[in-house]
C-alpha cells in the first residue's frame, strides 16, 4: 500500500478546511517531514488520506466529510492548549 499524506489548514474566514498540499510515497513523506519540523501535528487516517486524495489542493474537504475533520481538528485544539489531559491552560 501507498503511504499517503494529505495537508489541511483551516482559515475561519473560509466555509471549511482547505487542501493545502497532497502525495504518495516520497512526496507525502515530504508533507510529513515538514509538518513535524513546523510543529504541525500529523493525524494517521489511510481511509480518510484515501478518499482526500480524489480531490485537488485549492479544494476545499466536501460537505460529508465535515464531521470526521472537524472531530480530528477538535482534537488537535485540545492537544495544543492543554486540555485532553485534563491540563487546561491559564486563561489570564
């Protein structure tokens, strides 16, 4: 099986996340490698990197699949601020 990558980024001022960058093989290590050295976290998903990869950078992710993203991108919020261990950061 291929490894694949699959880059999003999400803007508030656009209707949903975008795709920013997409490959196979040496490119999606690529993506991976990068993303890590920018301190991006990297979500293993094969079936979810599968069915984005039929669609094109600039795309933005199609309605059915809102739900899955945003449920990845709540989790990554949690990780940066502190909260999936029960650690919520100081607000003031």
């Amino acid at each position: 099986m291929k490894k694949k990558a699959i880059a999003l980024r999400y803007n508030e001022r656009e209707p949903a996340p975008r795709i920013v960058a997409k490959g196979a093989d040496r490119i999606a290590e690529l993506i991976v490698k990068i993303a890590r050295e920018q301190g991006i976290h990297v979500e293993q998903d094969p079936l979810l990197a599968q069915t984005l990869m039929g669609f094109e950078v600039g795309d933005c992710i199609p309605e059915e699949m809102y739900e899955v993203v945003a449920q990845i991108l709540a989790f990554v919020y949690k990780l940066k601020t502190g909260e999936w261990h029960g650690e919520e950061k100081d607000s003031g």
